[in-house]
C-alpha cells in the first residue's frame, strides 16, 4: 500500500499529513486570534439563551459535515486504474482541506453572529467546536493511512 519515497523521508501519505498537520495548525491559530479579537472588540454583553443554542445547532451541523464528507471525497479506486500518485494525493488533500474548513466554519459563523447582534458568545462557542474539530479532524498519519486504504479498497493501487 505505502512506499517509502526516499530513505528518511517516510512514506507518501505520511509527508503528505505532514504538510497538511501544518495548515490545520495555522487553521487552529486563526480560530483562536479570531476569537480573542472578536470577543475583546464586539461588547460586553454575552448575549442570549437563543444566541447560545442557534450558534450550538450550526456548529454541531458543520463539524458533523467536517467528520462525513471526506467519507464521499475518498472513493474506492476503479480495479483497472493505473496507479496515480498525483490524483491519489490530490484526493487526500482535497478530503482533507474539506475537512478543515467544514472544522473551521463555526467560528466564522459566530464571529458574523456576534458582530450582527453585539454580543460575544455565539463567536465564543464556535470557537470552541472549532478548536475541537480541528484538532478531532486533523490529517493525522493514521486517518491518511485509513483513507489510501479506502482508496485501495476495491483492489486498485493508487501509487502511494
């Protein structure tokens, strides 16, 4: 399945995780600085009950899309495919960066809350399920491993 490129290096998917690791962790400290900015500039008031459930709701849906939808990006590779490291990888990255944004959009979402409505805790929550879902979504080397397998899953290799 996996083949080391070059002796050290590891193989394809785990340089690839790698790279991706390090665009979840810029992602995760976009979260966080947006949130601090939000919440120091947007007021003193936390706001509702309703604010509070609405952002909830909408952060639940979009970390539920974060987890599901790589599932539809990865597909099991056709048996007469020839292996294709480039579109291979380019479907991980893809699953991936998917994964990501969906992990992200909360906060955005409740930093355009809390800034329609004065109040900082709808960018709050959404920070917070962000910062879980990013770091629950993350390309780890084991989830790469998990979608190549997905990938190859049909008898096809995809040259990785």
């Amino acid at each position: 399945m996996s083949t080391p490129t070059s002796p050290g290096e590891g193989a394809p998917t785990d340089v690839l995780g790698r790279a991706l690791r390090l665009v979840s962790f810029a992602m995760l400290g976009g979260v966080v600085a947006i949130a601090m900015v939000a919440i120091f500039t947007v007021g003193d008031e936390p706001g509702t009950g309703i604010d509070a459930f609405g952002q909830i709701v909408v952060s639940v849906v979009f970390l539920a899309a974060a987890f599901l939808i790589p599932h539809r990006v990865v597909r099991p590779w056709p048996i007469g495919a020839e292996p294709d490291e480039v579109k291979a990888s380019g479907q991980l990255r893809s699953a991936a960066f998917i994964s990501l944004v969906f992990a992200e959009l909360p906060t955005l979402i409740g930093l355009v809350n809390s800034f329609a409505r004065g109040v900082w805790l709808p960018v709050a929550i959404g920070a917070l399920f962000s910062v879980a879902g990013l770091l629950l979504t993350a390309p780890t080397a084991a989830r790469m491993r998990e979608w190549l397998a997905r990938m190859e899953s049909a008898g096809a290799r995809t040259g990785l």
